[in-house]
C-alpha cells in the first residue's frame, strides 16, 4: 500500500554525512503516491493544499488554515496526519487528521470532517520528535534522545512499540515501500548501506526483520516518501541530485535534477516521482519524473480546484427542459381532471408498488454496470443529471440505458416489466369511454423510451404524484396507465 511522509530533521540526523544545506529538501509535505499535501506559510499562519491524481488537472484544493506551519505532515492512501511543534507545559505536541474524499454526485472533492480537522491525541514528547509517519493503523512517532522510543497512535493516546535488540548509528524512522508487513520502517545507515527494520506485529523486540540495501546511504539526502518501490535522494556533484532506486545489490540511478532555487521537495507519484516547490509568490508548482528515463517533464502550477457551483452549471438548463417538457404534458393531454373513470375491473396502481417494482426492473442494469465499469455501488447514484462529468455519470447511465432496453422490450410484448409483474401492475390504455385496454405497441413503445428519458431527469417524475390517475410524463404523452385488476 502507497504512503508517505516528510521526514523530519532527517539531514541533522545524518551528522556523518558534510555537505552544506543551501539545496536540501524543506517543504512541509508529505505523499500517498496518489495524494499530496503541502504546507505553506502565510503572513498569518499556514495553509494546507491537497492535490491529487485524480484532480484531472494542475488543481489543488485549499482545506485547512493553521496558527503556525506543522513540524511535519505524514500521509496514508487518501488520510493525511498533522504534527504540529511542540508547545505548553508540559511539552507536548498536538496531532489533526484529514480524510480526503470524491463525492460521487458531483465529482467534488469532500474533506472529512467537514469544516473542522479531526483532533487525535497530542504526543507528550517534551519536543523531541524527530520523524513522524502515517500508516493503515494510524500515525507513529519517532521520539530521539539517549533513549529513543517508537510510538503509535490509539484511541485513547500513544503506544509504545518494541524496537530491535541491535539499531545503528543515528536511527530515524520513514516510510518504506518494500513491500513488507508493515508499510514503515526505522532505518540507520551502516557506513555506506541502509539498514531497514520492519516490524510484522507482536509483542517481542526480535520479531523485527532487518533488510540492508547496499550504498543506498551514501550521500543520503532523504528517504523519497510515496514511491511505489524504495527510493533515495542523494546529493550528486556540482549541487545536483541523483534520484535512484534501492535494489538487493546496490543502487539504480534514475536521474539527477537540479533544486529549485525555493523551498522544495521531491516525493512519489503515482509510478514515478514528482518534483514540488513554492515560488515567491506562493504558488505551488509540481513536475513530473518519468520513472522508467527519469526526465522532468514541464512544470505546472496549481491552480485553485474548481468549485462545486462549476459542477452544477448544467443545472438551469436541466430545469428549463424539465419545466418544458411538463407544459408540454399539459398541454397535449390537460390532466388533473380525467374526462373518464377507470373501466369496471380496474385500479390504478400504487404508487409505492410503481417504486418497488422500479427498483426491481433496475437490479439487472445495475449489475451491468457494475461488471462493465468495475465501479463501487455508491458510485451508481450518480445520476447523469447531477453531474457534467462523464467519467463520474458513466456507471449511473449504462445502468439507466440497459433498464430502458430491458423495459421496453418486456412492456411492447407482454405489456408488464418483471416488476409489474411482481407487484400485479400493467400497462393499459387510458381510459377514454371504450372498453378496449389494449395499449397497443405504438404507445408502450412511447412510453418505454419515455420512462428511460425520466430515469436520466429524475425530477421529470414529479408529474406522476399530483395526477389523480398516478399518471407520470410517459403516461401523459403516451395516453397510457399503469393499473392493476380489482381484487
């Protein structure tokens, strides 16, 4: 599972390394591989950006304000974990989450908990963690000092976790994409080698297994958080620096990049890595780095997302065509006021019964769908008419297409979908003096393709709970019913 995290005074931790610290990376960020979070100070405080992947563009969203810019933030999947310097009496230092999230109506991004940062509990530290990670269990701390503890995040406050019987020089916890049990590790560096501990659970100091990764520590910038596979940054000659892979026998280059002049930092990015950096003005800017020839592709600056009012702009013209299409009922069959009752023998349908069956008819388009787009159930009730956005509409409108051709094949043949058939429900002729029920294939057909253009605009349907017959848009413009026989 991809996660991340900016790792906290990890060059300082790195004393056996000499080099200057014109270029090193400091931007407060941390990435899931998929989501990135940045925190930017500001005259009066500190905000807090998300981008993610799935934005579809150079978009961030802006989701939080701080007092003060967090000493670190730790990301995991779409969950961001917020450490901030310590403070009070006695020293302890306060830790907030954010749940990033896409809501299914509209495409937009949602935070949860809305309006607010969730509050988990502070860490009593006295001011001496060093790095701090996110995980599927919850934040873990890394707290330095002559005797350094490994705490993880519970309910009720902090959790002491064992650490290996044997730890390296200047140890520092990071998280670790080696596919392990756990998706952190504490690492140290034995001269030129990074040792990785990885923790599988329980209760014993010596179920910790140790992984070393040849020269992958020699002139150690940084452990890059969010790479699907573990990856260095290592400062290269002339002031660049060399972004490489960690493998069982050493090193694999990818590339070398030249730092940003601004507060930057690089981290993983979907299958690669991206480059991110504030201007002078704020702005925050990202580049993206092929993983497979490790080039920097063009930088974009990310610009505010837009706003969900965008979203809903279709919405005037969703209600001109509704209010239209009413009149037009009106006016070619006047209602309210039916010029003749139902025939001896026959009841109009219930309307819950109507909505029961309804539900029924959908189940096997929304089977379809699911199979064909591999989407989540909630994902269904995006309903085409609430959202522009066709990735998002796509499962809700094969569902809604597949019940029309399923209704309307079953409706022209036996004049009753299966649940109607169900419930006791048919469609008839409207009632017009005669004694012939019979729809006939020409309005059924009418009135099928009409029920699939009142499935994709919902709000089409209102006409059938003020009609003293029951009867919605479809019936009133195919002069039909849907009635079932006295009992």
């Amino acid at each position: 599972m991809n996660f991340a995290v900016f790792s906290l005074g990890l060059p300082a931790l790195l004393c056996s390394v000499a080099w200057t610290q014109t270029a090193t990376p400091s931007l407060v960020a941390a990435s899931s591989g998929k989501h990135l979070w940045v925190a930017i100070a500001t005259s009066s405080g500190c905000r807090i950006l998300h981008h993610a992947i799935e934005m579809g563009g150079p978009f961030c969203s802006d989701v939080a304000v701080l007092p003060e810019l967090p000493a670190a933030l730790a990301a995991h999947a779409s969950e961001l974990a917020i450490l901030m310097p310590p403070a009070g009496s006695p020293i302890s230092s306060a830790v907030y989450g954010l749940r990033a999230g896409r809501d299914p109506a509209t495409g937009s991004w949602v935070y949860q908990p809305v309006g607010r940062l969730a509050v988990l509990p502070s860490i009593q530290s006295f001011g001496d963690v060093s790095n701090f990670v996110a995980s599927d269990s919850g934040p873990l701390a890394w707290i330095g000092g002559a005797h350094p503890r490994l705490v993880q995040s519970t309910v009720s406050g902090w959790s002491e976790l064992p650490l290996p019987q044997t730890l390296g020089p200047s140890p520092f916890l990071t998280a670790w994409s080696s596919g392990g049990a756990r998706d952190w590790a504490v690492c140290s560096i034995d001269e030129t080698d990074l040792v990785a501990w990885e923790y599988p659970g329980g209760e014993s100091a010596t179920s910790w297994s140790q992984t070393i990764w040849p020269r992958a520590a020699l002139d150690l910038e940084m452990v890059i958080p969010g790479s699907m596979r573990p990856a260095v940054l290592s400062r290269g000659p002339a002031g660049l620096m060399t972004i490489s892979y960690a493998t069982a026998t050493g090193l694999r280059k990818l590339g070398e990049i030249t730092p940003p002049a601004e507060s930057w930092t690089i981290v993983g990015w979907g299958e690669g890595f991206a480059i991110t950096w504030i201007d002078a003005e704020r702005a925050l800017h990202l580049a993206l780095v092929d993983p497979l020839s490790g080039a920097i592709g063009p930088a974009q600056a990310l610009t505010p997302a837009l706003t969900p009012t965008g979203d809903w702009i279709h919405l005037p013209l969703l209600g001109a065509l509704t209010i239209g299409m009413l009149m037009a009922g009106f006016i070619l069959r006047p209602p309210m006021e039916p010029q003749f009752p139902m025939p001896a023998g026959w009841d109009v349908f219930p309307m819950f019964r109507r909505i029961n069956a309804l539900a029924i008819d959908m189940i096997p388009g929304a089977i379809f769908a699911l199979w064909i787009t591999g989407a989540r159930l909630s994902e269904l009730m995006s309903m085409p008419s609430w959202t522009p956005e066709l990735t998002t509409a796509a499962p809700a409108a094969i569902m809604i297409g597949f019940t029309g051709v399923w209704c309307f094949a079953f409706e022209v043949t036996l004049r009753a979908t299966p649940g109607k058939f169900i419930f006791g429900g048919r469609v008839v002729r409207a009632p017009d003096g005669t004694a012939d029920m019979r729809a006939g294939f020409h309005r059924a057909a009418l009135r099928a393709i009409l029920k699939c253009v009142v499935l994709f605009a919902p709000a089409l349907g209102f006409l059938a709970f003020v009609h003293p017959l029951q009867q919605g848009l479809p019936e009133t413009l195919s002069k039909t019913v849907v009635a079932q026989r006295r009992r």
